[in-house]
C-alpha cells in the first residue's frame, strides 16, 4: 500500500509539472531550470535563458 502511495504520488508531481508553462516563453518547463521569488515561490522555466530573463526582470536569485 505504501509503495502504491508512492507512485501515485510521483504521477500526480509529474502530472503537475508537466501542466506548467514557462512564464517566459509560454513552454513546457524543465524541472530542473528554476527559480525563487522574493515570497519563496519556485518558478520554473523550459531553458536557462528564460530564467536569467526572469531573474533579471523579477531582480530574483
């Protein structure tokens, strides 16, 4: 049950990054270009030109 637990869990993460779109280019996102707002919110991005748009827009890390 527990391991069941697991994957479903894993599937609806993927699922949901796999719905986000970069706020930048309007793609799929890349889970592993990201990004922290000033809140502490992860944005994630679909390539590392995107994100260093965003960070210098946004003035984020």
């Amino acid at each position: 049950m527990k391991t069941l637990l697991t994957l479903a869990t894993l599937a609806f993460a993927s699922a949901t990054f796999a719905a986000e779109k970069c706020p930048v280019s309007g793609k799929d996102v890349d889970i592993n270009v990201k990004s922290k707002t000033a809140d502490g919110k992860t944005v994630y991005f679909c390539c590392p030109k995107c994100k260093v748009k965003y960070d210098k827009a946004n003035k984020t890390k």
